[in-house]
C-alpha cells in the first residue's frame, strides 16, 4: 500500500523543483542591499561619532574639574577679608576711631609690611616654604 503523505511529499518537492526555475532575483536587489548596508553604516557611524563626543566631553569636563580642585587647595592662601574686617574692627575699639578710618589704616599696614609672609605674592610665599 502507498503512503499517500510521502505521495503528497513528492509532489510538493516537484512543485518547489520546478518552481526554482520561475524565480529570479530582480535586477536592483543587489543595489537596494547595498544602499541597505551604506545606511546602515552610516548610521552607524554617526552614533559612534556621537557618543564619542559625549564620552570627550565628559571626560574634559571631569578633568578640568580634577585640576581646578587641585588648584584652589595648592593655590597660596593669604589674607582674607573677615581677617581685614577683624582687624578693622579691633583697632577702632582700642583706638577709638571710627571703622572707616581704622579699616584704611589697616589696608596701610598690610602694604607697608612686605616683610609679612602674608602679604607676600603667592611666588615669594612658595620660596619661603621650601627653605
């Protein structure tokens, strides 16, 4: 007795045989493939360029970041402006003179003194360290 679903198997196999003769590719399928995978790598490309760019970025701004912090802590410290005030305000209530007159007597004084280590330029201030 025949097996009539490898009959039918047969049949189907003649019909995709013969049908391989029907089929042909068309004429702009290379080209459309290869417009497929220009764009595709153009795309490619561009996302590449932009996350680089992030990346760069990024990591320019973190490094600025790094040296500006090492900057403001090696950067010379000298006298401030609640070191002026308090001074300021001390030498008025011994001297008993206005502020305003004390403040510039003050400011004369931190100039007259170039001998003081915290009035010097921050160059002279590292050269005194290193002694």
């Amino acid at each position: 007795m025949l097996d009539p679903l490898n009959q039918h198997h047969g049949d189907i196999e003649n019909l995709i045989r013969d049908a391989g003769d029907y089929v042909r590719p068309g004429d702009q399928l290379r080209a459309r493939i290869l417009e497929q995978v220009d764009e595709r790598r153009q795309r490619r490309r561009l996302w590449q360029r932009l996350v680089g760019g992030v990346v760069f970025t990024t990591t320019v701004a973190w490094l600025l970041l790094v040296v500006g912090q090492i900057g403001v802590q090696v950067a010379p410290h000298g006298r401030s402006a609640s070191d002026l005030h308090e001074q300021a305000s001390r030498r008025a209530n011994i001297e008993g003179i206005g502020w305003e007159w004390a403040l510039t007597e003050v400011i004369y004084d931190w100039r007259r003194r170039p001998g003081d280590s915290s009035t010097r330029q921050p160059n002279s201030q590292l050269e005194g360290t290193q002694r």
